[in-house]
C-alpha cells in the first residue's frame, strides 16, 4: 500500500485543497487497538460541506470551522482493507457505512441516555472523526469498528451513500419527534435529507404527508416527493401554505411539522401550520450552524407546542436505517443522482450547490 494518498483536506480558514497526505496506519491512531482501516467507494457531499463551499467571507468567520486541517466528509462507504489487534465485528473485505458520532464520554447524562450525539462534555463537532480525525474525501480513512455497520448484500454501495443521511432522517422522525402511524406531517424541503423523511414517515404508516418546495424545486425535487407518495405538494413561492395547509385539514393544522430548509421564514410558517398541542421540529439551519429568525412565542405559549431541534444520531437510528434499506421500506439509489471522480471534486460541490435537478452528489476516490 502507498505511503501517501490523494484527499481533500479542509483549512480552519474554510478552505478546501486536494493534497497528498499520509495513509492513515493500524495501531497509530486514538481508536487503536479496534481501529479499522478502509478503503472508501464513495462519500457523499452533505448540504453542510456545500454551506462551508458557497458561503461568503462574512459567513464563513460564523461557521465552526476544524481546529487544524483535516480530511473532510463523512457520508462514508467503504471496504475494510486492514484490522487493529482488538477488532471482532469486522474483517477484510466487508463494506460498511461509518456512523459519525466516535467520541464521546460514555459517563455524563446524555451517554447514560445513550444520546452520545449530544455528549454533555464534548463540544458538538469534536466528537465526529470527519471533524478531528479525518473523514473520506480520501482514498483511505481509519474509524473505530464500534462505529461501523456492515452493508446487507442486497444494498449497493451507491445506495448506501444515502444511510448517514438516512439514519439522521430516522433520528428526525421517530426518535426525536415520535411520529406514530396515522399522524399528519407536513415536511418543509425537498431536498435528499426531506424525501428521506417522507419516507420514513411512509415506512412507519404516519400520513398524510404536506410537502413544500420552491418553483425550482417542481420539476425534480417536488416531482419526486409526489413519485415517492407526498399527499399535497405545495410551491410556497406560487401558493400560501397556510392558506393550504388549512384548507387540507379542514381549519385544524397537522400533527407534526419537519423544518428542513435552513431559511427564516418556514421556521414561522412551522409555527401556524401546526395544530394546538402540534410537535415542531427546526433543523435545516443545522447546516449553517444554526440561523436567527424572529419567533413569536405566543403561539408556543396558547398552542402548548413542543419545539424541538435535533444533530447527527444515535446507534439506534442506523439499526434502524439499515433494516429500512434491506427491506426496501425506504428507496436510497435513485436519490443519489450524480457521482465524480475525487479529482473533480470542485465540479462535484458546484453541482450540488447550484443545480435544482440533482439530490446527493457523491465523491468517488
């Protein structure tokens, strides 16, 4: 094996630059003696990387940028190439998905809750590898076996570029907001992380199901959203979704609403479009590090809402995840719409911050 290899390494200034740096080494680094060594298939661009690309000199000194330079992406698949002296759950040649989440204390109350994504002793983005340690914008990259789920065999791997995104849609739906069959939701975003939700939503039974989007968003995103079983769609730009929304359940407001789009004013439209007692979930600023929007907390107050936000996952949502890909509850492989070469990576990241007919862009070194 090569003493070096080609990876995109991220600067703490946001920078992105394709290198040559070194083959991570078993028994060299913190997750030795269970560390696993791997080669990567393919690693999808997340709207977050996007953000960190496209965003403004005045953006980029409010994003949480890595403390010193590292490989980026963290939507992983890959295939175990070499084994540390401790590891049991995995050998050469297996594929896997790498959950993100590797470090945390394992003792404060968030661990004891097995919610080791919002581990109470770690700042939020230290605990992933893509973050400290380095993630798969590379030929290789080294993760603990603790945090590697293999791929069933009827998943191809293309397929499984979409179960970080997946298994984070999974933590969205059922384990943050508790959606139970026969629930009405309302999902605002199209993008690949809210058709995974609508899936999800499908999968469990939950229905009807609002989508909203864009005019950019009708001849793809929306347009899919309706192939995979979105009840109403609605183009916020053409129709009021207010207006919308009340007409469809007759005054009353659905059960659940899912914010997936990072902008101000959905994070308001969430507030009126809920019912009385209604669950509310903002969570596209994510990918921003988080946005201001005004909020009137009087219709938190007289509709007893519940708000709540959500990061990441927890070891839960990826067994789940898994199980909804191997038995086709949830469509994975036609959502992961274009892939490039490691060496295009600028052309890859331009695509997927700029075209309207494209879902999950993937990196292939």
């Amino acid at each position: 094996m090569a003493e070096t290899m080609k990876a995109l390494v991220e600067y703490p200034s946001g920078e992105l630059k394709l290198e040559q740096v070194p083959v991570p080494q078993i028994g060299k680094t913190r997750f030795a003696p269970h560390d696993v060594l791997v080669e990567v298939e393919y690693c999808g661009i997340c709207g977050s990387d996007i953000y960190k690309f496209t965003a403004s000199d005045e953006e980029k000194s409010d994003i949480r940028h890595v403390p010193a330079p590292v490989v980026s992406g963290h939507e992983i698949v890959s295939v175990v190439r070499a084994v540390g002296s401790a590891v049991t759950s995995v050998k050469p040649g297996d594929r896997v998905v790498h959950e993100i989440v590797t470090f945390f204390c394992g003792h404060c109350p968030a661990c004891l809750e097995g919610r080791f994504n919002i581990c109470n002793t770690i700042e939020p983005m230290k605990g992933r590898a893509h973050y400290v340690t380095g993630g798969g914008f590379a030929d290789y990259t080294m993760w603990s076996e603790h945090q590697l789920h293999k791929i069933p065999e009827n998943v191809s791997s293309k397929a499984a570029v979409l179960m970080e995104p997946l298994a984070g849609s999974i933590h969205s739906v059922i384990t943050r907001m508790g959606v139970k069959a026969g629930e009405s939701v309302a999902i605002l975003g199209p993008g690949a992380r809210g058709l995974l939700m609508l899936q999800v939503c499908k999968a469990i039974g939950a229905g009807p199901i609002i989508m909203t989007g864009i005019t950019r968003d009708e001849p793809y995103r929306l347009a899919m959203a309706k192939k995979l079983g979105a009840d109403l769609i609605v183009n916020v730009e053409k129709e009021d979704l207010r207006k919308k929304v009340a007409e469809f359940t007759n005054g009353i407001g659905v059960d659940v609403v899912l914010e997936n789009t990072g902008a101000v004013e959905p994070i308001a439209e969430s507030l009126d479009i809920v019912r009385k007692g209604g669950r509310v979930m903002w969570a596209g600023g994510g990918i921003r590090g988080g946005i201001v929007a005004p909020v009137d907390t009087s219709k938190i107050i007289v509709k007893e809402l519940d708000v709540r936000g959500e990061i990441s996952q927890i070891p839960y949502d990826w067994k789940t995840a898994i199980h909804f890909a191997s038995t086709g509850r949830v469509e994975l492989e036609s959502l992961v719409t274009h892939i490039y070469p490691l060496e295009r990576w600028h052309d890859g990241f331009m695509l997927a911050a700029t075209s309207a007919d494209c879902l999950r862009v993937a990196l292939q070194p």
